[in-house]
C-alpha cells in the first residue's frame, strides 16, 4: 500500500479511532429498565435537585430518610432510610428520627482505602447544613429557611461546618434531632426530597464542583454514565435488603392488578441490574423509540398523536386496541396546575395608593377574569383532557373542595364589559395590558387566544402586548423583579398538601419569592401564618377553604388547570410509574420479565 | 522553514481577529445573553440568595476584569467549571467533541465527495437532462428543512413504522459494527442536506473552470473525460473548492450538529453548546467561542498552504 493510500485509510479510520476505545458493558443475562423523561437534569448534587429529572436520578443513588409508599394514593410517607417515623414532641416543635444502622455508602475512591463507610446521623446533619453554605448553591433550602433553630446563625457565622447548629443534632451514632422554631408540619414530606439526600462529606471534599456529577450514596443505584441524553445507572450490590410488602405500599388489586405487579410481592429491591433513564425533549423522537421496541419502554403519547392513539379522552382515557394490545397505560392529573396572575405591584392593575383606583383595578382584574375561557383553554391546548378547578388548591391534594363555587370560571364576556362600565373604565382609559412568557409558538398563541377573549369585553386590541422572553432564566428574572403585569404560571408541587400551593400567595413571600403575584392581603396572610403551623385537620382544611376564597374574590389570579398525564410502558414491565411525587423512587420496584440478550 | 515562518506569521496576525471576535461574543453573552442567576435560584429565593448566586458567578465584577480572565483562560485552555453541571469544561470537550467528530466527519467527507462527483457529472453534461436532474435534486435537498428530513429519515429507516434497521435514538458505540448502526442514519440525512449545497456551488465553480482555454484546448486534443475532468478541471478548480471545506471544518468540530444530536439523542457538543446558549452557561459558551475562533486562525493558516500545496504559482510571501 503507498503512503497516500495508507494516509487516506487513516483519515477514513479516524472517527472509528475516536469512538472505538473500549470495550462496552456486557450486558447480557441482566435485567434492564429504560424510562425516558422529557428533560434532562443538570445536576445531580441533592441540593441543587430541584427538577423532577434530577429528582429522578437522586433518590436513586442516594438514600433519603423518608420515601413515599409506591402504589398508595393519596400519597403516604413512609419510612426509607430510617427506623421508622420520626418521634414529635407534644407542641410539634421537636423531632427524633432513628436511622437503620449497618447502611454503607457505595466504594469510591473519595473514601480512604475505597470502601464505602457507615451512613451515621451526622451524614444527615452535614447533607441539610450544606443547604445553608453559600458555595453550596442550594435550590432547596427555602424548605427549611427560618425553621431549624439556630441555621440561620450558623451561615452568619460563615457556614463552618464543625460548629453545631442547635436545632439540627445527631444525638448518637444512629440518632438526628430536629428542633424547629415553629411547627413545621411538612416536616417529613421534604425528607422525602431529593433535596434531603444524604451525603458523605469525603465525596463532597474530594469531587470538589465535580461532585455535582459523581454522585456517592446508599441508594438502590450507583451511577455508571451521566451525560446531556442519558443516565445509566446500576445495581448498589450493597443495597439494604428489605422484602417488598405490596399491601404495606399500597396495592390495590383493581387498580394495579392488571398491570402484574402482584408478582413482585416478597422480592428484594431493586429488581432490574441496570437503569438507563433516557432524557428526551423531542417528543416525536421519544415516540419512535419507545414504539421500536427494544429501545425505551416508557414514554408519554406527543400530543399530535393523542387522536391517532387514544379511543377516549374523556372521562376515562383508553388507548386504541391496536395500542391496547402492546402497551399498559395509566393516567391521572398533574401533582401541580397552571394560572395566569396578576402583578399586584403593578399600580396599572394592582395595588394603587389611591384607592379609588385600587378598587377600579379590582373590578378590572375581575373583568378580565370574565373574559377567559377555562374550557376554549383546554379544549386548544390540553386536548380537553384538563381538569379546571376554582382558586389555588388542585384536586390532588385532600384538602381540595369538589363543591366550591365555580363562580370565578364563569365565562362571561357581557358581565365582564358590564364590569367595566360600571366602574367607569373606557376604551381610552384602560391601561396597556402586558402577559409575559417565554418566546415558543405555545405561548404566543395562548397569548393570541388571551386577547381575542378580551376583544370581547370591549378591550382595544392595540392595548393587549406580549412580552416574549427568550429563555426560562430570562422569563424567571422577569417575574422575581415583578416585571411583567400578567404572569402565566406553573406550579408542580413539592409535596402533596394545600400549603404548598397557598404559599404562593402568602405577602411575605413576594418577588422574589414565589408569589409572583405580590398578593399581600392581611387577612390571608394571617390565616396563612395561623395554618402553616397546623397538622391536617378539618379546622385546617377549613382555613384553606378560606383563603383560596380570599384569593378569588381579590381576582388575583385566573386559575387553576390541573394537566393530565398519561404513561405508556410496555408489557413486559412491571411497574406503576409516578413521575411527580412518588417520582423516581418507583424505579427500585420495577421489574423486567425478560434479561438483556 | 519558509511554511513554518509563514504559518507563525500569520498566526501573530490572527490573534487581533480571536481578540475581536472573542470581545464581542462575551459582549453579547454579559449583556444580552440569559442570566444563569435565575436558572439557579430555588423556588422561593431570597435576594440575598440571589446576590450570593451573582457574585458566584461574577456578575458583580467589572467587565474588563472578567475580560481579562477569559483571555488568560484562553491562554490556558482552562474554562473552569460549567454553571449548570459544575463539570470542567475541558471533560465536558473532551468527551462531546470526539462523538461530534465521529457523528458527523462522514457525512462531512462523503457530502463533499459526492457533491464534487455529482457537480462534474452535472457540469460535463452542461444543459442536458442529467444536469437538469442532479441540479433538481440539490434544491430539493436545498429546499427541505433539515428538521423534516431527520425526522423523515429516522421514520423511514430506524423505526417502527418504517424499516426499523437502525437504532431510533443512542450511541452505545463500542467497535466498529455499533458505529455502523449509530451512525448510518444521521450520515444519511446529513449527506442528503449537504449535497443539495455543496453540488449547487462545487457545480458552479467548475462550469466556470471548464470555459477557461485549457480545458477547450485539451478538449482539441481529445483528452478522455475522466482525465479532462479530473486532471485539468478539478485541479484547477481547487483552490474555492478548499477553501468551502477548510471554513466548514470549525463548526464540524465545535460546534457539532445540534438537530442531529437532538433527534438521534447523541452526546455531542452541538447540545451541549445548545443548551448553553439557552441558559447561559458562561464558561462553555466562552470555549466554544474561543476555540472556534482560535480554529478559524488555524484554518486560515491551513488554507494558504493548501493553496500553495495544489497551486505552486501561489506564494506564502
């Protein structure tokens, strides 16, 4: 061969010298489970998990004390990593939560000799003290802001971590005291967070920035590969073993039975050797693989395909035979929903000093509520499969009222202009109307809808703007220096109780907090101040009533839509997959009928 | 020694050019790019949260001083630590760039080859219904949005609907048979986008070499088509030719292609970049900014003696 062939051969050679480096996993003989979900996380440090995608992958490969129990609906907490529920004091101030002794963390060259140590109560301490160090970058420590006695203190004191913080104590080797400044009866659910994952403080020191992607803990998982399109991740040999009790999870046998997961009864997690948790935006491309069949095995219908393969949409959501046949399907609503609220520090349309005004804006506020159309608004773009509610309290979480006055739906141009008339608003006097959102085809056109609702209450069309921004940190700025005058929102809760939706419009949690709408009514907020404190209860469940009737009567905001979500897996799965609360702690129960060949 | 002088030369020269366009991306990403602030922050921030996230990020600091510092990162091929993964930059290159390169360098060779191939079949038979044919095809491949002709490719031969050969979406490439698998179809729409272009201008540049008195005059003598073709037409026509090449080769390489890994679900550079761009990820946008403008350098150096090296009447003087 000359020397120009020989040189040519290279350069034709070459990418297979780039690619070709090693040697792939052997897979065969081992069960494994692909999911898809429709982003990716950025970071899979716990404090910084703040995306269902990252929450995914997290409770995965570490250990959180508390877990939510796998089939049961409504929601129940249960114990994960600890012994058992945590001990509260009489006045709800003082907690004591036993951790399961002889739990180590995976091997990993941050510890000295490789092996992975003991989880102790102080992995617990140091993994929520990290949530106040600035270099932290905590997204999560709002959660517990002013609540664990003596936190606040200790980030003033510059965050050094071999001080103690008073309310936050591992009173032994297996023992974690937390001593609150008020009740805090959500308590466990946010142990139930990712965001509470426990840490080594080796993997931290050793990985530096880099641990955000080296993850080191006691989950059903460790991580093998990590990029932008994927997350592959397999079995903790080392795992705890604990036999699955499937009445104690939830198992119901007309609405799980079908989907063969009796089978799993006795077993030990998890149940598959290798998890490849792909991460999929473009909806059509998810759709093909998973229709492949030896690629993904669980994926969401795109919505330009729901009529292709859904036989009803409503109220039962059924696929096509032809579907039927090879895929299991579950649906229900969102753990969140969706509003549109007003910028209450806007005077154009808020809160005026003078009142007069103040109250025309009330009145104006109302009228545009009149305008909107919940069901013209979910027939265009949620297929009609949404579930409109009245006010700030989903229908997921208990203390939602299915008898509430739906008033505050009313689509009602006519009373809407009337509205206006009465309260001496005119074509010429009506303020420039702005809705802010991030610049997408969706957007524009909810915008377009937007306005043409408000034509019809006599508003100028020339006097409806659309601010598009051009990405979600952009649009987020916006909103957390109450920028834009009209907000569309999105809410996905956090855990499942009403409070973590009326927070959002509690005063003291303006921008930029979460109320983005900068609600700050006296008596809501008192109400709030007077709840937040309270375990579950009917009073309680009575205040909540309470204030979203306070919210809507203020027309604060036009709400709420809960989506539907629809899972598809195939057959030979066994899984009821949960992508919001539940979450990624389901994948430890999945099983896979057939091993990789 | 007269090349190496050159090539030094020349560099010197280019560093007022990567200044310039260095300058003005990082303009461009300060004050007008996404502020990664607000993609950091928790739900419910406070705004001392958000002035301790700012000053991680130095936002707070002038902007000649953050200037500064990435000219000497530059320097040092050190971008520090992405704002969203907290990876090095340099490992997130190192592993993005090699699978951009392996996913698109074929579609890259064989859409230049087949589209000089295509354009001197279509050039030599000048008028004729061949010509007519290959030029129709190339705005076909011109016309189509690449989006479509992915996700029509990715239909048609990975999935189920289709022929289901391929792998809709992966790279789980470990030899030379996964490479196979991966690859075949995003070559396939890429060389299908790409000779569209490349037949259309390699066809005009060597319409024009073929009117020129050597090639009537070699025609005279009765020189065989393929020697006419290749030896005094496609020699002489070069120099444009590798310069399109040369100048596309910093965007394969950086820049990667961002549909292709979208669709395929492919970890190249090309999402990555994507992804940095639509949140702000400084320190990454900041290499792929500075090394595509340090390739572009180094391209132009390549191509001066690329041109001496098939045309000995140039000079490097």
């Amino acid at each position: 061969m000359s020397l120009r062939n020989t040189r040519l051969l290279f350069l034709l050679c070459l990418p297979l010298l780039l690619v070709a480096c090693s040697d792939g996993p052997d897979t065969r003989g081992q069960k494994i489970y692909r999911p898809s979900l429709g982003g990716a996380p950025t970071s899979l440090d716990p404090v910084q998990s703040a995306t269902v995608y990252a929450n995914h992958v997290v409770v995965n490969v570490y250990d959180t004390l508390y877990a939510y129990k796998y089939l049961k609906r409504p929601y129940e907490l249960k114990p994960n990593l600890a012994e058992g529920m945590p001990e509260v004091s009489e006045d709800g101030l003082t907690y004591i939560i036993r951790i399961q002794p002889d739990v180590h963390f995976i091997d990993d060259p941050a510890f000295p000799d490789g092996k992975g140590r003991e989880v102790t109560a102080e992995d617990f301490v140091y993994s929520m003290k990290r949530h106040f160090d600035p270099k932290s970058r905590s997204q999560g420590n709002w959660l517990w802001a002013g609540k664990i006695r003596g936190m606040e203190e200790w980030k003033k004191a510059g965050a050094d971590y071999a001080q103690e913080v008073e309310g936050l104590l591992a009173l032994d080797r297996y023992t974690v005291q937390i001593r609150l400044t008020r009740p805090f009866p959500q308590l466990v659910h946010t142990l139930a967070q990712g965001f509470s994952a426990i840490v080594p403080h080796e993997a931290v020191d050793y990985y530096g920035r880099e641990f955000s992607v080296h993850p080191v803990g006691s989950g059903p998982f460790r991580l093998q590969t990590f990029d932008s399109v994927r997350a592959v991740l397999v079995r903790n040999s080392g795992f705890r073993r604990e036999p699955i009790s499937l009445e104690f999870e939830g198992y119901d046998e007309a609405v799980h039975g079908k989907y063969g997961i009796a089978e799993i009864e006795g077993r030990i997690p998890p149940l598959v050797d290798r998890l490849e948790i792909h991460f999929i935006k473009e909806s059509l491309s998810r759709w093909n693989s998973f229709t492949k069949g030896d690629e993904i095995q669980y994926a969401t219908i795109p919505k330009e395909l729901l009529d292709e393969v859904l036989a009803k949409k409503q109220p039962e959501v059924k696929l096509k035979p032809a579907y039927a046949r090879r895929y299991f399907m579950s649906s229900g609503l969102e753990n969140g929903f969706v509003h549109t609220d007003f910028n209450m520090k806007d005077p154009l349309i808020g809160y005026n000093e003078d009142k007069e005004r103040e109250k025309r804006n009330h009145a104006l506020r109302c009228a545009i509520r009149y305008a909107w159309d919940w069901a013209e608004r979910n027939r265009t773009f949620y297929n009609d499969m949404g579930f409109v509610f009245p006010g700030i309290i989903p229908p997921v979480v208990p203390e939602y009222d299915p008898h509430a006055s739906r008033e505050a739906l009313e689509h009602n141009p006519d009373k809407g202009r009337r509205l206006l008339e009465e309260n001496g608003w005119t074509p010429e006097n009506l303020p420039t109307l702005t809705l802010g959102g991030v610049a997408s085809v969706d957007s524009r056109q909810m915008f377009e809808q937007f306005r043409g609702w408000l034509l019809r209450i006599g508003y100028p069309k020339e006097k409806i703007n659309f601010d598009a921004y051009a990405s979600f940190g952009d649009y987020n700025r916006a909103v957390k220096q109450a920028k834009i005058m009209i907000i569309g929102m999105g809410w996905g809760l956090d855990y499942p109780d009403a409070e973590n939706t009326l927070q959002l419009f509690y005063g003291p949690n303006g921008s930029p907090g979460s109320n983005a709408s900068n609600f700050n009514d006296p008596e809501y907020n008192r109400l709030y101040e007077k709840s937040s404190v309270m375990q579950p209860s009917l009073e309680r469940t009575q205040i909540f009533r309470r204030m979203n009737e306070i919210v809507l009567d203020s027309c604060v905001t036009i709400s709420g839509l809960s989506r539907k979500n629809i899972f598809l897996w195939h057959k030979d799965v066994v899984a009821f997959p949960d992508q919001s609360i539940v979450g990624g702690f389901y994948f430890r129960y999945v099983d896979v009928k057939e091993a990789d060949r | 020694m007269e090349m190496l002088q050159y090539a030094l030369r020349k560099f010197i020269t280019g560093i007022p050019l990567i200044i310039g366009v260095t300058l003005i991306s990082f303009l461009l990403m300060v004050y007008f790019g996404p502020d990664k602030t607000y993609e950091l922050i928790g739900k419910n921030a406070t705004e001392e949260q958000i002035q301790e996230i700012r000053h991680q990020l130095g936002y707070d600091r002038p902007f000649v001083t953050r200037y500064i510092e990435y000219l000497k990162e530059l320097a040092t091929f050190d971008f520090g630590y992405s704002d969203s993964t907290g990876e090095r930059v340099s490992s997130i290159l190192e592993r993005t760039i090699p699978i951009s390169l392996a996913l698109i360098l074929p579609g890259f060779v064989l859409g230049n080859l087949l589209g000089i191939a295509l354009a001197l079949v279509a050039a030599y038979y000048r008028g004729h219904w061949l010509d007519k044919l290959i030029m129709g095809g190339s705005v076909i491949g011109m016309s189509i949005s690449f989006l479509i002709v992915i996700i029509a490719f990715q239909i048609i031969f990975s999935s189920n609907y289709g022929l289901g050969w391929f792998p809709v979406r992966g790279w789980n490439v470990y030899d030379f048979w996964d490479y196979l698998r991966y690859v075949t179809v995003p070559t396939l729409a890429t060389i299908f986008v790409a000779l569209g272009y490349n037949t259309r201008f390699y066809r005009a540049v060597i319409v024009e070499e073929m009117g020129r008195d050597h090639v009537r005059t070699a025609k005279a003598f009765g020189t065989p088509p393929g020697e006419l073709l290749f030896k005094h037409v496609l020699k002489n026509a070069m120099i444009p030719i590798i310069t399109r090449i040369m100048f596309s080769i910093p965007l394969v390489v950086v820049s990667g292609s961002l549909l292709i890994e979208s669709y395929f679900g492919i970890p190249g550079v090309g999402k990555v970049t994507y992804d940095a761009i639509t949140t702000g990820d400084q320190p990454i946008l900041k290499a792929v900014v500075g090394l595509t403008a340090v390739l572009f350098v180094l391209v132009l150096i390549l191509n001066d003696i690329f041109y001496k090296l098939v045309d000995p009447r140039v000079s490097l003087k």
